[in-house]
C-alpha cells in the first residue's frame, strides 16, 4: 500500500473515531457511561469475529508467546471509550479530540524517537519538534 493512501485511510479511521464519540457519548446519556462503554465494545466484538471469521489474519495458535504487555490494548481502548463519553459533555468534542491527537501525536512521537514496544526509531528533528508546539497551539485555538 502506498503511503499517501495509508494516510488517507489513516484520516477517515480518525474522523470515524470522532462519530464513535458522538454516539458513544449520546448513548451514553441514556444508559450511562460504563453501559455505553460495554455496549460498543460489545457491538465491536461481535463485529471483530464477524471480519475473523471471513479473512485469513492470523490466528491464536501462538498467542501464548507473546508477551504479558501486549495484552493491555484492550484496556487502554476501554479507558479511551469510557474517558470520551465523561469528557465530550463537560468540553465538547472538538475539545477533547484536539487533546486526543495531541496525545496521541506526542507520545507517538516519543515512542518513535526511543523506538519504545518494539517500534522502529524515527528521529525527533526540527520539522518534528515544529510541529509538536503548533499541534499544542492547534489545541488551544481549538478549545476555547
């Protein structure tokens, strides 16, 4: 896949995450936010076996081997989920996904520089930390 069209495709997963808070956070309203949280990771389940049952991505043969850290994804995804339907109705959405990114981009960019969880090591330069202090800038334009 080239690169271009792995960002693109990068760009739309993002701005689906950014519907999925909307929802998760509307439905929240009605049931709460752990149940809503459950529900969509419930609803995700069901339609990660679905994609399971009709590829031929991998499988669990080996999933012993791996190591004890690769298994809290679950978590963090379940905390991100819960944290977005808390967090959108105090500031709003664009609020709390300028942060989101922010976030993400930030760390991904430490993980990057260190090569942290087996992840190969891109150099923090100029253009990099350039662009780290005008996320922050984009962060607090967005969120006033």
């Amino acid at each position: 896949m080239k690169s271009y069209l792995a960002i693109a495709l990068a760009f739309i997963v993002g701005a689906l995450t950014t519907i999925q808070a909307a929802l998760n956070t509307e439905l929240g309203k009605y049931i709460g936010g752990v149940s809503a949280a459950l529900v969509s990771f419930g609803v995700g389940t069901a339609t990660l076996g679905i994609f399971y049952l009709v590829s031929s991505d991998g499988g669990f043969k080996d999933a012993a081997k791996a190591p004890p850290y690769l298994w809290i994804g679950g978590i963090l995804g379940a905390m991100f989920v819960y944290g977005m339907i808390k967090l959108i109705p105090v500031v709003g959405t664009a609020s709390v996904l300028a942060g989101v990114v922010a976030g993400q981009l930030l760390l991904a960019m430490l993980i990057d520089q260190f090569g942290w969880l087996g992840m190969q090591k891109i150099e923090f330069g100029r253009t990099r930390a350039i662009g780290a202090v005008l996320l922050l800038v984009g962060v607090k334009l967005v969120s006033r």
